[in-house]
C-alpha cells in the first residue's frame, strides 16, 4: 500500500502533521496550481499501516486519515510489479 | 466497506474552511456507521441550519435540511413514521443549544431513538462568529466584543437532566474514542447523545488566540480530562482546573424508550 495526500482535497490545515507518529508528515513549502500549501511525506514507506494493512487485514492507526478534515489521505494499492521503496529503521 | 464509500465524492472538497473540525467529525461518524454495517437505505441523516448541517450533503444515504433548530422535531417524525429507519442527526451548537434547545430536551425527555452528534464550535460560525449559548465565559466574538459575561450551557450536563440514554462528549482531536462512543450511542436503543467539541478557526480561534488550526487541537489536547479521573479528583477533594473539559462517556442508562425498531 502507499500514503497518497489527494491533492485536489487537501486544504494544507497540516493537521496530519500534528497526529502521525513516524512524523511522516511535514508542512509543505511551495504552493500548488490552486495556491495551496500541501504537507509533504518524508518517507512514507515507514507507515505502519502501508507496511502491515495487507498483513492484519484492517487499518491500522489511520490517525492521519480519521482526523483530515478534507478526506484527502488515503492509501493505494501499488500496481503488480511496481519498485517498492523499503525502509529500516536501527 | 469503509467510510469513504459513504461519501459523495462528487460533491468533494467541501466548502468548509481549512482545519475545520466538522471534517473529522463527519469521518467519525460515517465510520461508526459503516462498523454498524447498516444499508445505505435504511439510514437517514438529518440536520439543521449552521455548518455542521452542511454535513448530510456530502453523504450518499437520504438526507433531510431542515429548518433552523428543528432538526430533532424532523428526526423525531421520521422515526414515528418509520422506526425501522436508522435515523443520526448532525446538529450545531447554535442550532442545538440555542434556537432548537425546546426540541432538544424534549426528545430527550420522550428518549426517542435517535443518535445526535452535535459539532459543538462554541460560536456561531456560518453567520460571522456571533456568541452563542455555549460560548466560554471570557470568550471573544463580534457580539462579545470584552469577553462574553454569561456562563456557558454545558450540553452533556443537559442531556443528562432531560433524561438521555447515552451522553457522550469528545473533541476533534480524540478521533478514535469519538468513533467508539458514536458506534455505542448507534447502537443504545433510545436517545443516544454525542457532543464533539470542533475547532473553528475562521471565527473562533482567530479571535482567541489560536493562531493557527493547530493551537485550538493543542488546546483540546492538553486540557482535556477524562470524566473518572475528574470523579475520583473530587473525590479526592483535590481541585479540577476551572478550564478543564471533562470528555468521556457521562451516561449509560436503559430508560424506556420510544420509536425502537420492532
């Protein structure tokens, strides 16, 4: 699974930012076509939920997407033989 | 199933302002229904005038946008006419507490078989950021331009009174005990009550020293207290802060009830 901000929703509040315990998300610097200051990821192969949805058969945390006002987090079926980026954390 | 099949996403993004609550709110809510696995046509949202009441317009199932405070008289009919409807009201604290509060204790009192989630804001929002009945004492807004002089409703407190079965409050920030106590309230026969209190930035927290959106969830985070802990500081004879917002679950009681689905 993947960590996708739709950006046609989003409305750059950064509440995600305040709620995700990897700090996957961080206010965004440069304004999108609509004028809107979307959060960007920092690595968002490290979200538990990307990593373990398929395994646990169930969201899990979904903090970020629960308290988005804008329904604008959600998360994508990678296409079969799409790279995945891998994460490790010491 | 998840709560984004119950949405209309043609109808999003919505017109609510950036970092509004009311967002999150609608998640919670939508996400309890769907854990209650009910049909999308046998589930009817009901609401009043204000933003929260925008609310049904972005949901697929039936929907009713009534008149001002008269959302729960509205509910109240189309539970009577049909009880084997689930019926949940979205309703505003304006709406609710202020021009709908008759409606509001009186269903409470009849304990009829409603959920209500009230967006409590503490503000009028939609119409320029007037006070409203739940509007903290000291609080700005245009019509309290030296901080509002008049105690505030406590909403819970009310419901508990008039004689609801299930009285709940949480905030926006509590995304996760929200959807759990709207999901218990969904499925208490009789009058289930769930306030959560939402950020406003455009009308409140810009006059009130949140910033940003972020500052008025910190708010939430920081002074919220659970009901029990605040039961046992009592008991304790220890002091609650005065600005403490108690969250919890108030009540769970089994009154009789009216309209339950045969």
């Amino acid at each position: 699974m993947r960590l996708v901000i739709d950006e046609r929703r989003c409305k750059g509040c950064n509440l995600c930012t305040l709620v995700c315990p990897y700090r996957i998300f961080s206010a965004g610097k440069q304004p999108n076509a609509r004028g809107i200051v979307v959060p960007v990821l920092d690595r968002p192969e490290r979200c538990a939920n990307c990593r373990l949805q398929a395994l646990y058969g169930r969201t899990l945390c979904g903090m970020c997407q629960m308290i988005c006002p804008d329904q604008a987090i959600s998360w994508v079926e990678e296409k079969p033989g799409e790279a995945q980026k891998v994460a490790i954390e010491f | 199933m998840t709560y984004s099949d119950w949405l209309r996403a043609d109808r999003l993004p919505h017109i609510y302002c950036a970092g509004c609550g009311n967002g999150t709110v609608i998640n919670c809510t939508l996400n309890a229904v769907d854990r209650m696995g009910w049909k999308k046509e046998e589930t009817v949202f009901v609401s009043g005038i204000g933003c929260s009441s925008r609310a049904p317009g972005y949901i697929v199932t039936d929907s009713l946008h009534t008149t001002h405070g008269r959302a729960l008289a509205f509910a109240t009919g189309i539970k009577m006419a049909n009880p084997d409807l689930h019926v949940v009201v979205f309703t505003g604290d304006g709406d609710l507490a202020a021009i709908g509060g008759n409606h509001f204790i009186h269903s409470c009192r009849r304990n009829i078989d409603l959920t209500v989630v009230c967006m409590n804001n503490q503000i009028y929002g939609m119409t320029g950021g007037q006070g409203s009945p739940t509007t903290p004492r000291g609080a700005l807004s245009t019509t309290t331009p030296y901080g509002s002089q008049e105690p505030a409703f406590d909403l819970c407190e009310l419901a508990t009174a008039a004689g609801a079965n299930f009285v709940s409050r949480w905030t926006s920030y509590h995304v996760k005990e929200l959807t759990r106590s709207i999901h218990q309230g969904l499925g208490v026969p009789g009058f289930s009550f769930i306030e959560a209190l939402v950020q406003c930035p455009t009308n409140y927290g810009r006059r009130n020293k949140f910033r940003q959106v972020m500052d008025q969830v910190e708010y939430f985070k920081t002074h919220g207290i659970l009901v029990q802990k605040a039961h046992r500081l009592r008991d304790e004879g220890l002091p609650i802060p005065p600005d403490a917002i108690l969250l919890g679950d108030m009540v769970m009681r089994d009154r009789p009830a009216m309209g339950v689905k045969r």
